[in-house]
C-alpha cells in the first residue's frame, strides 16, 4: 500500500497550481521537506508546528500537509524552534507539503470557496488581489440577518466571531477571505459586498468598516482556515488510496 513520493508531489503541485499563483515573499510552497520514497499515511494541519510535527511523526505519517509551512520571510538559523522542528522531521522520517495563497484561492477546496459554500452564498464570483495572487476572495449573494450570519459562522467554526456593525443590519452580499485578511476591506467594499467575513486584522479595520458602512466579520485566523487543508488532504488520500488525519491544534487567534 503506498504511492511513490514523486507522483504524489507532482500531483499536487499541478492541482494547487503551486507555480503560477505568488505569494509573500520567503513563503516557499510545495514540498518543504523530503518525504520517504513511498507515501501510505499522510497528515494535515493548519499550522506545521513542533506540536503537529509531533502528533503527526506519532501516527507515522509519510507526509505533513500544511497550510502556514516551515519557511517565512528571510531565512533564519536552524537553532532553537526552528532546528527542533526540522530534527524533529528528519528523525520521523516525515516530509512536509506547504500551502499558502494557492490554497486559499483554489476553486475546488480553497479555504474561500469552502467557506462561501458553507455559508450559504449565491452566485458568487471572485474578486481581490493580494500579493499579486488575483481572484483570492469569493463574494455572493446573502439574504440573512447579521446576528444570524455571526450564529452560523459561530456554528461552522466553532467560536464566536468579533463582528463590527458597520454596515445594514441585513446581510445581502458577503466577501469572503480567509486568514489575516482584514486590510482587504475596502476591496471587499469596491465588489459591492456590505458585510466582509475574514479571520483577523489591524486596529484601524474598526473605523475603516463604519466608514465605509460595512459589516466586518473577524472568524479567528486559524478558525478560517482548518477547512482547505482538510479537504485537500481527503482529495489527495482519495486519489491515491491513502490513510489521512487531520491535527486539530486550535491557536484562539
């Protein structure tokens, strides 16, 4: 049982469109770490962290799947966290797979699109650019209360979002972006949305939405994007026969 670790690689480097969509500078996505030849068992999480490291090389994955990787900005030294994570790694014998904007943006199990499913919008389109990555946020239409779009955000996620009322008490067109999203705002206002569902931003986002007369949904960062990674990590064990888990390791913010 297993697929080799090249196919598995290449398939997913074509089906996350690794190489065509940019992100922050030093955010280097697709395969981080070198896994074993073959890959039986593959892991998820969010964040790759000495405690999904952990819980992951525990349950003998091959492969760790993450959407915020090993590798930001500018390089640093492999001392302290940095070199436990990666020996941590290499004694497990576990690759990791990173990514960022193209999975948020994806337009089968990207964070956004999942998102705006669950919620319920219509007839969304895409809309944003951050990074230079386009199209990285979904906005729809929505007719709901805003008390009960914080409800069933709450119920999704699993944790009260902060909402700004800023905008109509009615929600009729929602933007979506997952993650630390909030100075996307006024592009969520120029699509035409009144309300703007993301997972955190600056002080500043506060005046900015009653300015602007928008609704602006802080979901949590981490809350917002568990739901890509998830469905990634089942499409990939899917397509090659493999066994998946998801780590849980909630950070409140």
């Amino acid at each position: 049982m297993g697929a080799p670790a090249a196919e598995v690689v290449e398939w997913l480097d074509a089906f996350l469109e690794i190489a065509e969509i940019e992100d922050y500078p030093g955010a280097l996505n697709g395969l981080q770490v070198e896994p074993p030849a073959t890959i039986a068992r593959v892991g998820a999480a969010t964040d790759a962290c000495m405690a999904t490291i952990e819980a992951a090389v525990a349950a003998e994955c091959d492969l760790l799947l993450a959407h915020h990787g090993l590798f930001w900005g500018d390089p640093v030294p492999l001392t302290g966290p940095a070199y436990r994570r990666v020996k941590a790694l290499i004694d497990g014998d576990m690759g990791v797979y990173a990514a960022h904007l193209p999975l948020d943006a994806h337009p089968e199990i990207g964070n956004n699109v999942l998102l705006a499913e669950a919620l319920g919008l219509t007839s969304w389109e895409r809309f944003g650019t951050i990074r230079g990555a386009r199209g990285l946020g979904v906005v729809g239409g929505l007719d709901l209360g805003r008390e009960a779009l914080a409800s069933r955000v709450a119920e999704l996620l699993g944790r009260t979002p902060r909402v700004i009322e800023g905008g109509p008490p009615r929600v009729r067109r929602l933007a979506i972006v997952s993650g630390g999203a909030g100075s996307m705002l006024a592009q969520a206002a120029a699509a035409g949305a009144d309300t703007f569902v993301t997972g955190e931003g600056g002080h500043h986002t506060y005046h900015e939405a009653l300015e602007l007369g928008m609704n602006l949904v802080y979901a949590g960062h981490y809350a917002t994007e568990t739901l890509g990674v998830r469905a990634l990590a089942e499409k990939l064990a899917a397509t090659f026969e493999l066994e998946q888990r998801f780590f849980d390791h909630p950070t409140g913010l």
